[in-house]
C-alpha cells in the first residue's frame, strides 16, 4: 500500500516546516486507484463558472512577492457558493468527459476542495493543521468528495487519477494546496481550450520564482516539490533541473545549464492568506 500524503507530512514535519535538504524523503507514488478513471468520452468542459466568480471575490493576485493569496475571511461568510460548486461536480460523470476538460474538471475539483476543507478549520496557520496531530498531519487522506459513486480523498484526486492518468508534470503547476511554497492557485478555472496554456504559464511563473528555484553562491536550491515528486521531474535532480531550466527565464535557464545536482530544497508550509491569520 502506497502511504497516504499525510503519513508523509508527519515525517517531513519533524524534519522541517520550512526547509528540507537532501533526498531522504519521497511523496506519495503515483498509482491509479481505478481503472474507470481512464475512461473518456467526447463530453465538453461543465460549467465551472461558480469556481472562477469565487476566484474573482477572494483570491489576491498581483501581489508584491509575487505569490497569489487567498481572503480566507471573507470566503468564510461566503460558504454558500464554494459548496454550490462542488455540489454541481459531484453531479457531473468526469469519465464521460474529453481527455481535456476532464483534466481540468479533477483540477479545479482538487482546488475548490482544498479551499472547502481549509475553511472548515479556519483561522489556521497552515493546512497541515486541518485534522492535524501527531499521526495525521493535514487532511489529504480524508474522504471529501464523492465523485461517479467513489468517495475520493484529496490523494486520490492527485496521486490516484491526475498523475497516473495524464502522467503529466505540469500538474504539480496546477494543483495548489493551500501554502506560500506552493506554485500559484490559478486566477481562472482550468478548461480544456486552455489548459494546456494556463499549465505552461504556471510552470513559467514557478521556475521564475525563487521558491521554485534560484541560483545563488554557486549552489542550486528548489522547491522540495521537485525532490518530493522526483518521478515525475525525469526521475533525477538533473532531470528536474533540466525541467525547470525548460520554462525558466533566460537568465535563470543559463544559470541551471550543466548542473545535475541540487544544493538545497525549500518549501513554506505557512498558509496562502491574505489576512495572514495565525492558529
């Protein structure tokens, strides 16, 4: 059996909330949970137009630092909506859907839910708080949503059908899990005419950011997203570097050239909030 996320979030809590280094840890494998989820139809995008007006209220972008932030407070008193929403998708057969808009129904699913499930315990400091203890740190091995008759976690949703279906490194661009590590929530709901663009450009907002990576000193430091999920970066640091060389600005790109090994791995669990509330 595949550890869930969250067994993996108690050890990397006790290595360190902020910053990792080296190799010793690997998130969850990707390992379909059911064959159903390979299924396509011809279906169209649903409308996720209740997602992307939520969007509009309450996520910060343009920000400073360059990191989207989202007004936990005020989406508080507006819970109506976000459960509308997701009422809505679980009415929806994903399976019945093209290859594309069912990659982006699973991703802004992912989204919407974590956003649901972090409201649930708010005010807090991070998402690893949300059902944390000593043994279960954050909610991603919860059942949260049931989609087609399966109740599904937040790991199944990622580790069991995006990653092991579409086998596709931009998810980790597309899949935001609430945290100032993480690569930007998007500003827009994903759709099959423009999914492909929205992954690339959030893959390019990444690697030009130094929580995605940066070259400094002469040593190479990355996200711990790209040691976490190595398999899925060419299955080596040079691989993953050579990935974010790929979508990274001339300068940085030129700077990765010809390194195959990483210093360092970063991640700020702290939570993506505008209010910047503590608990």
């Amino acid at each position: 059996m595949t550890p869930s996320r969250r067994h993996f979030l108690a050890l990397s809590a006790a290595v360190g909330t902020a910053a990792m280094s080296g190799s010793a840890l690997a998130g969850p494998a990707s390992s379909l949970i059911d064959d159903r989820w390979t299924r396509h139809g011809s279906g169209g995008d649903p409308d996720h137009g209740a997602w992307g007006s939520y969007l509009s209220r309450y996520l910060r972008t343009g920000t400073s630092d360059g990191v989207n932030l989202f007004d936990y407070a005020g989406a508080a008193g507006d819970r109506g909506a976000l459960k509308g929403y997701l009422d809505a998708m679980q009415k929806v057969a994903p399976t019945s859907l093209s290859r594309d808009a069912a990659m982006a129904y699973w991703l802004n699913l992912y989204n919407a839910v974590t956003i649901d499930v972090v409201l649930d315990a708010y005010p807090v400091s991070s998402i690893r708080k949300v059902n944390g203890g000593l043994f279960n740190t954050g909610p991603w091995g919860d059942d949260v949503i049931r989609i087609e008759g399966q109740d599904l976690s937040l790991d199944d949703i990622e580790h069991g059908i995006l990653r092991p279906v579409w086998r596709d490194a931009r998810i980790h661009y597309g899949v935001n899990c609430a945290s100032i590590g993480c690569p930007n929530l998007a500003a827009k709901p994903y759709v099959s005419g423009r999914l492909n663009a929205m992954l690339d450009q959030g893959a390019r907002d990444y690697a030009a950011h130094p929580r995605g990576a940066t070259v400094a000193g002469g040593e190479v430091i990355m996200s711990s997203i790209y040691d976490w999920f190595i398999e899925d970066f060419g299955g080596n640091e040079a691989g993953a570097i050579a990935h974010v060389a790929s979508f990274a600005p001339a300068a940085k790109a030129e700077a990765l050239a010809g390194r195959t090994d990483v210093d360092d791995y970063r991640y700020d669990w702290a939570l993506n909030d505008a209010a910047g509330a503590a608990g």
